[in-house]
C-alpha cells in the first residue's frame, strides 16, 4: 500500500510541473519616461522618490519630453549603471 502512495504522490506532481510549465509568462508593460509618473519611476531599480521627481522635473524643463533614454545621464544621481539596469523596462514615446 505504501509504494501506491508513493507513485500516486509522483503522478500528481509531475502533473503539477507540466501544467505550470504550459504557462507563458505575462508580457511586461515597458513604462514610457515622457509619461511616467513619480510612483511608477519609483518602482523602477535604482529610481527612489528623489530621483523620480527629479526625471519629471528634467523632462519638463526639456519641453515635456525626452528624445532619448542616455538624456537620463544629464540629471545630478544618475549614472551609466543606472540607465543599464532600467534599459529593459523603459521606452522614450513620442512627446
């Protein structure tokens, strides 16, 4: 009766990793810099509330808009690794 247990156990979880290897993960939104808001910089790596308000206040002394993400390397806090790290979850839209 054991060995039943133990192969009903195996069953169950091998079924368990198939179903969760079937789910594709979710497609992750990329935040656009030219119409982030202070909360949605935070979240960002390396992005506090200092820094986030300082973006809003570069981008407005920029007319609104930034052309390009390396703009970011202009504001005082913000370097090349930063840029590096929220390469991937950032877009420049159109102003």
């Amino acid at each position: 009766m054991g060995a039943m247990r133990l192969v009903v156990l195996v069953i169950a979880l091998v079924l368990q990793l198939a179903g969760c290897q079937d789910e594709t993960p979710a497609p992750v939104a990329r935040l656009d810099l030219n119409r982030a808001t202070v909360a949605e910089l935070e979240k960002l790596p390396g992005i506090g509330d200092k820094r986030a308000r300082s973006i809003i206040a570069s981008r407005n002394a920029r007319g609104g808009h930034f052309v390009r993400l390396e703009d970011l390397l202009k504001i005082d806090g913000i370097g090349e690794g930063t840029v590096d790290r929220i390469r991937p979850l950032v877009i420049v839209g159109p102003p």
